[in-house]
C-alpha cells in the first residue's frame, strides 16, 4: 500500500517531537507533507522553531514547516511550561535551526494542501490546539469532505482532565476550535488520555532509547526523562504518558489500539467543564456517533514499535 499523505498539526513540545520522528523514520507508512505549528505548549514562535529543530535532529531539513494561529480562536492562550520548560523542549540544549520557515501560513497550506490533492487522500494528525484546523475548516468548509481521517490526541473520558480536574489540555486551550473539528462530520480518531496515560515512559523504556546509541535515541531518552518528572510527581506513576506519537503509531500499527465509535461533544459553555469531551462511551444517547475513540493500547508493542523505527534515524 502506498505510504499515507499526512500533515502533522503541532506545538512541540518533547512529545510532539517524538511523533514527528516516528513519522519521519516510517517512510514506507507515512508521507509527511508538511508540518504545521500552532501555539500551545509555548508560543507560536517556539512551536515553529522547535518543530525546525525536530526536523533538523532527524536529518531532514528539507521538510516544510508553516506558522499558523498564535492564539486560540475566542480566548487567551494557555501554556504549558510547567509541563515541557521555557522552551517547549527542555532537555538537552538543541541549536537553533538553520532549516527555514515557510512563508505561507499554515492554514492556507492546510486549504491548499487538502483541494490540490485527491479528494480522500489527506489524513490529519492534529497533537496540539485544534486551532489550525478549526480555521482552516470554517475558512474553506469545501475541504471538510476532501479529509480523509483525523487522527488526533487530545479529550479524555475515564481519565477525566490533566489541566484541570475536566479538562485535557490540547482541547482545553481552544474548546472552541475543538467543538468545530469535532462537529465538522470529518472522519475522526481520537487518542485521549485514556490510552495516552497506558503508554507510560518506563525505565527499561527510556533505557531502550538510550542503548541505540544514536544521537536521536539520546535526546528522545533526555526529552522523555526531562517531562517525566512532572507526571510522575502528579500521578505518582512509574513514567510519564508519551502522548502524542500514540497518533503516529495508530497510522502504523492501528491494531495496537483499541476504542469504540461513539458521540463525543466538546463543552464551551460551562466555567467548571470547559474544554470536557463528553463521551458516550456507554452509547447513552442516540446522538450521531463521531468518534472513534480509543481507550487501550499495547503498550509494550508501542514501545517496541518506537524503538524499532527510530533506530533507523
Ligand atoms: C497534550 O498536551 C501537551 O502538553 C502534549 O504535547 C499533548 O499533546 C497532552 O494533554
Ligand atoms: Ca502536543
């Protein structure tokens, strides 16, 4: 089968890193056609720089990275350094990348992107703030029909929130942009916390990373290392969730994953819940079902699979 066009939807953050290295070392899965920051974890200029970085750590420059949306579309930005650090990628010091930015904005690529190609041949994998593609959705609804998934990280059900007691932090940050894209009618995969709070970032893991003895596994060991202490402080659990290439690995490898199709609406309205993906796991209501959404992952086989390919940069 050929590889799937993809455009990864991004505030890196180390997570975020690693999804775009694990799509960068399966070319025979995944064509990447670009990527597109978006402000979350750290602004909008630290997003499209870290993304460069990502790019240029993996040895691939010649990757198109675009700017796009440095707020959310009705409300002040929230970040997240507690999380990742000043820079979004704390860890060891990267240099600044000499690869350069685009110079069309992100949405405009996104639109483009998804009319010039064959109309079900795009899949987008949004780990950040819905922004972009909410955007790029209300913008041009012609290319709504042209997607062919969404496959993205972000909600929660059992696990409830992560930034506030309700709430997971990529649809937290623009509950309204996550309302559009989860409303638009597109196909959608979601990786909530869920699975994400399965896939947890292990000693032996990170040891596993290490011991491939490359600059890339150094620096995934370091990344994951530096995030870890925040989740593992939190939840008082022996890793931390590597959340965002859970994305990746389901273009890959979908039969690690496990979910169901159901309702899924986003809250706007309410102060204590804003930003709660209200999930019909128990098929309550006989709302349209929008969603796959996941719930179990083989952890182990997702470590092994992360390892596996990332030797390969
Ligand atoms: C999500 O929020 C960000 O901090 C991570 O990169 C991930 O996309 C997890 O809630
Ligand atoms: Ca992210």
């Amino acid at each position: 089968m050929a590889p799937r066009k993809i455009i990864i939807d991004t505030d890196p953050g180390q997570d975020d890193a690693v999804a775009i290295l694990l799509a960068l070392a399966s070319p025979e899965d995944i064509d990447l056609l670009g990527i597109t920051a978006v402000a979350g974890n750290v602004p909008l200029p630290l997003t499209e720089k870290n993304a460069r970085i990502v790019c240029e750590l993996a040895g691939r420059p010649d990757v198109r990275v675009f700017a796009g949306c440095d707020a959310p579309l009705a409300r002040k930005l929230v970040t997240a350094e507690h999380v990742h650090g000043k820079t979004g990628l704390d860890g060891p010091q990267l240099d600044a990348p000499t690869m350069p930015l685009q110079d069309q904005h992100a949405v405009d690529f996104i639109i483009e992107t998804l009319r010039s190609e064959p109309a079900g041949t795009v899949t987008l994998v949004p780990v950040g703030p819905l922004t972009n593609i909410a955007t790029a959705f209300q913008r041009a609804p012609d290319i709504i029909g042209r997607v062919q998934e969404i496959v993205l990280m972000g909600g929660a059900y059992f696990e409830v929130g992560n930034i506030t007691p309700t709430a997971e932090f990529n649809i937290y940050v623009d509950p309204e942009a996550a309302k559009i894209v989860f409303g638009a009618g597109a196909p959608l995969v979601v990786m909530p916390l869920d699975v994400t709070h399965k896939a947890l970032t292990t000693k032996p893991r990170i040891d596993a990373f290490r011991a491939l003895g490359t600059k890339v596994g150094d620096m995934v060991a370091a990344w994951t290392d530096f995030f870890e202490r925040f989740d593992m402080e939190k939840y008082g659990s022996e890793g931390a969730p590597l959340h965002d290439p859970c994305t990746i690995a389901y273009l890959v490898r979908p039969e690690l994953f496990a979910g169901r199709l159901i309702n899924v609406e986003i809250e706007t309205g309410s102060d204590l819940t804003l930003g709660m993906t209200v999930a019909d796991w128990w098929r309550i209501t006989d709302r349209p079902k929008n969603a796959l959404f996941m719930k179990d992952i083989d952890a182990a086989g997702f470590y092994a699979l992360l390892a596996d390919r990332l030797a390969r940069l």
